[in-house]
C-alpha cells in the first residue's frame, strides 16, 4: 500500500522529490503518514477534500481482503 499511495501523491504535486509516505502497522491498524510539501498541500487534499476522500477510497479497495483496515493521514 505505501508504494500505493506514494505512486499517486506524486503524481498529484508539484514536488514530488518531498513525497514521504510512512507506515506503521499497530495491533488493530496500519496507518499511513502521507507528507508533502507545504506548497502541495491543497492538491493532495483537493476542493473540499475530493482527492484526499479519493485516495483514501482507492487505499480501502486496494485493501477490502486484508483483516487490518488502513487508514491515510495526511500531514
């Protein structure tokens, strides 16, 4: 999912160089920490949070038969 999730931040940005996407599997959960820079941020989050909801929708297919769910934080 990190590869995932990283393929289509940087398609998304004007620098993709500072795409950074972390994991980090807990008991119940994996997480994953999309950061980029300041200047992209509203492209990776969109109008009223449409690419944000969208990646996050693709990340939840991507995953329906694992028995973790994964979530996307964006920062």
């Amino acid at each position: 999912m990190q590869e995932l999730v990283t393929f289509l931040a940087k398609e998304l940005v004007d620098h993709p160089d500072q795409v950074v996407v972390n994991e980090t599997e807990g008991p119940e959960a994996v997480i994953l920490e999309l950061h980029v820079a300041e200047e992209d941020m509203g492209k990776v989050i969109g109008k009223q949070g449409r690419i944000a909801k969208a990646i996050r929708a693709v990340v939840k297919a991507a995953t329906a038969k694992n028995s973790k769910p994964v979530f996307v934080e964006i920062q």
